[in-house]
C-alpha cells in the first residue's frame, strides 16, 4: 500500500483531532488560536517544558501523552526559535519536524499553524505543508511485510488549521506540484535497475502528458540517423536499447525561446568493459538521478502552470560490459561532428550528455541550458555530500542557480573551467578522449561537456554526491533525495517567468 498522507486545511475555529501540533517561539509563547485550544490544560506544558528542558529551540519537540484537561491522545510542541528568523525553508524544515513527529499509529492530526505576534503568511503555511509531504514520502513498494513501528504515520489525515483557508489553498497549490514533482524524481532513483532500465524510464515519462507535456521518445533508429554515436556507444554493450527523451512545457509567451533541462540517465552504470569493484556497485541504479530530476521538474512545472517554455531532455542508456560493448580505444563521431576516443568506458555520463547537450542545443536554441549528472566520484572526493559542483560558463546564470540553492537548502558550489583543465582531454587520435585522469577529475569532466555546448549559457551540476545517499534530513528520508526538482523550480520562478 502506497503511502497515503491528507491534508485539509481548516479555519482556527475547527475542533481538533487526533494528534495535536502546535508551535511556540522561544520564550514558550504560542500564538492566539493555539492558546484558545491550550487553555484547559493550563500550566501543563510549562512544568513539562520546564521537565524537559524544552526552551523551544528552532525544530526542537515536546511530546506529552495524554495531555491533562485536553480530548486529544497526544501533544506534541515544536519550537521555531526565533519569529523574526524564520524564512520560508524554516517552514519546510518544520513541516518536516511535524510529519516525524505523528506517530505511526496515528490517523488523524490536527496542526495549528498560529504563532505569537500573529499567524504566518499563508505561503510559509503552505511551505510547511510542502514539508510535510516531503518527509511524508517512503519507497516501499517492493516490501511485502511491513513493520509497524515504521515512522512516518503512512495512512494519516491532517487537518492544518489556518487563519484565511483560501489563501493557504491557492499558496499551496504550487507547492503541492514542486512536492510532488521531487517524490517522482525518488521513485525514479529509487526503483531497481532490473525495472527501470532505459525504455520503462521512457515510458514512464509518458505520464506527463497529463499535466499538459508534450513527450517525444527516440529510439535507437532514430539516433543514428541524428548521429547521436556517443550516446549510442555507451548503450551498445546492453540488452536493454538506448533512448532519449524530450519533453516540452510552453506555459510561456509563444514563439520565446525555452530554458532547457538535460539530464544523465545512466540507467545502471557497471562501468563497462572498464568495469567497476563489485562493493557498492548496486548504488549504481541511481547513476540516473540527473535524468529524474528533470522529469519531476518538468512534472512540476506543467503541474503549477508555470509561465515559461521548458524543454527536458534526457538520454537513457544502460553502461554493460559484452561482446558487443564498447571497448577503450574506440573512437566515436559525435552528433557534433567532434570526434572522442574512449580512454575508459566507466566515463560514460559524459558521452551520453555530449550528444544530447548538442541535440537541444541546435534545436531548441535555449535561453539557458542546465545539466544534472551523476557524473564523477571526484566531485564526491571535493564536496562531500553537501553541495552539488556546479561548472559553469555564465556568472549570471551560475549566481542565479547559488541564490536559488541557498533559498531551498539545495546548494551549489561553483568550480572552476579554463583552458588549463581544457587541454587536459585533448587526444593523441580523436578530438578529444573521454578522461584527463585523477587531478581535478570533476573538472575535465566538465570541460568535456563544455565542448558540445558552444556559446550558450551553460551550467553543469555534478549532483554525484546529492542526488542520492545524501545525508538524511527533516524533509528527506529516502535514498534517492529529488536533488534538484526544488532548486530550478526556484531558478525558473524567480527569474524566467512571464
Ligand atoms: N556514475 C559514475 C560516477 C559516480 C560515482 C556517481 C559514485 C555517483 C557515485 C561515473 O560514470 C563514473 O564512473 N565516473 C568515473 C570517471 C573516471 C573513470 C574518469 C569516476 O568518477 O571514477
Ligand atoms: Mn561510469
Ligand atoms: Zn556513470
């Protein structure tokens, strides 16, 4: 059974039910609507504040079972700090706190969402409820046992009380698209590579065709005849085919030229002839997060009737080892023209994105484009798992994507390109080979990519430490995060629009 989370949003007047949420700052205040529900158990939260040592610390909790004088099985206080420091991803962040906090039994909850000094606006209401839906999620459609004590609550109705009903309704309505948009991109990652391999991925895109995307699928046949051979290289040594997808949203004025969305989708990456180390190599099922992101942004987009035009492209292959695979040494014409000779057939991500970076960029002509890939351990090795390494050749483009990162907690770092790592991949045989070894291997990686992308403000965002096992946080439990969905809807919101 699927996770089930509802939520309705009420005026302060309703009756709560079930598990009861309320928040207060740090000097244990709480706002109007939430006092009038507190009254009856009177100094109760305060000795067992006082107990616990709550001092309402931003995201800290206070449970008490069977509150004393209130019809409600549970309380469960959480802190926001200070009113005047929250922003908007406060809201997320806590919305996540709330839905952690229902206990897995529970069916119903009831969120007062007032604050001392008055109510907050309906948009970080409907943050909050974003929050929720994000932390609401789990991936457990291959389980056929489930454990009770599993949290969050999976079949739960919460009722959020708020101060103007139709305002927090219309602010959430977008939001409730971005959520929705970063839970497709988990289960894309999530779901094993035996299932997803390039043509379901495909096919599964199809589905967007109800939010108004118009989806086209190349198939093999259809690539060659592009000359797409790097992306059709990688492919070769597969028994699942190659393709690629492309996916337009014209929510713009007509006839502008779109913002476009590549993605790698690696759909399971042995490494191939330059085969990898057994230990781990499962992980490899999500070298297709770059790919999942842009199908959920797009999703997002289309479903929040975003006014902008918006291409999605991404190139779907499986990297096997086989008689018919790829071997080092070859060389292979890219759509480009631009020849590569292939040092290692474990860097494939970039060839993928060569032909289809070139691709969009011919037929499209884009405003922009971005790119997300699992691309390199090395980004990895400079990062961690906290940022992405974003590789660009546009400082307004690359500030825009910094901003947008820090405002939705999914954060880029900038790394540098230059003709000194460029010449790092010239080739003995071919215009260029497909590695420029150890040092800097994020960067050569990019500088390939920046090859086939001409003049157009580019970004790459290595998300091979974000887009999945990234560290667990109040609003993501799951192994394939939706790295990404969030930050360029933001990009688009705040900067492309109208
Ligand atoms: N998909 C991997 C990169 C990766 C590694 C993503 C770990 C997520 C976690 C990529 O295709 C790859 O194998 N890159 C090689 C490149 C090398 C052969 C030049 C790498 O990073 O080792
Ligand atoms: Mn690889
Ligand atoms: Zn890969």
């Amino acid at each position: 059974m699927p996770a089930s989370l509802t939520l309705d949003f009420l005026p302060f007047s309703a009756r709560p039910n079930g598990v009861l949420i309320v928040f207060c700052d740090d000097g244990l205040k709480f706002g109007g609507a939430a006092r009038v529900v507190l009254e009856p158990a009177g100094d109760l939260i305060k000795r067992a504040a006082e107990a616990e040592r709550f001092k309402g610390k931003h995201g800290s909790t206070l449970e008490i079972v069977a509150p004393a004088g209130l019809a409600v099985p549970r309380l469960i206080v959480i802190g926001v700090g200070r009113v005047k420091d929250l922003k908007a991803e406060s809201w997320v962040k806590l919305g996540g706190v709330a839905m952690g906090k229902i206990p897995p039994a529970a069916t119903e909850a009831t969120i007062i969402a007032d604050l001392p000094g008055g109510a907050p606006k309906p948009e970080r209401v409907a943050d909050m409820a974003m929050g929720m839906r994000l932390r609401a999620y789990v991936f457990d459609r291959y389980k056929t046992k489930r454990k009770d004590d599993q949290t969050p609550a999976q079949h739960v109705k919460v009722g959020i009380a708020v101060s103007g009903v139709a305002a927090v309704q219309k602010a959430f309505a977008s939001r409730d698209a971005i959520a929705s948009g970063v839970l497709l991109a988990r289960d894309l990652v999530n779901e094993p590579p035996n299932i997803l391999f390039p043509d379901e991925f495909a096919r599964r895109t199809n589905a967007l065709k109800k939010f108004g995307v118009a989806v086209e699928i190349l198939d093999v046949p259809a690539m060659k005849k592009l000359g797409m051979n790097a992306l059709l290289g990688v492919g070769q040594g597969s028994q699942h085919e190659s393709r690629m997808v492309v996916m337009r949203w014209n929510g713009g004025k007509k006839g502008l030229p779109p913002v476009a969305f590549i993605g790698k989708g690696v759909c399971f990456d042995t490494g191939g002839i330059s085969i990898k180390p057994a230990s781990g190599m499962e992980d490899m099922k999500g070298d297709m997060a770059g790919a999942a992101c842009v199908v959920g942004l797009m999703q997002a987009l289309a479903q929040r009737k975003a006014k902008v035009n918006a291409v999605g492209a991404i190139g779907l292959v499986e990297n096997m080892p086989d008689g018919k695979a790829q071997r080092p040494g070859d060389i292979v014409t890219t759509m480009s023209g631009q020849t590569i000779e292939i040092i290692n057939t474990d860097a494939e991500g970039r060839l993928v994105l060569a032909d289809v970076l070139h691709y969009v960029n011919k037929r499209f002509k884009p405003k922009f484009m971005v790119n997300l890939a699992t691309l390199t351990g090395a980004i990895i090795v400079a990062l961690g798992h906290e940022y992405a390494g974003m590789f660009s050749n546009d400082d307004t483009l690359s500030e825009r994507l910094t901003k947008a990162g820090q405002a939705t907690g999914e954060r880029v770092w900038r790394m540098p390109l230059g003709p000194e790592y460029d010449k790092k991949i010239d080739s003995k045989f071919a215009d260029m080979k497909n590695t420029g070894g150890r040092d800097g291997g994020a960067i050569t990686a990019a500088q390939l990519l920046a090859r086939f992308v001409d003049k157009t403000p580019w970004a790459h965002l290595d998300i091979a430490g974000t887009g999945f096992a990234s560290p667990q946080s109040d609003i993501n439990k799951s192994w394939g995060s939706g790295y990404g969905v969030r930050l360029l809807d933001r990009l688009v919101a705040d900067h492309y629009e109208k």
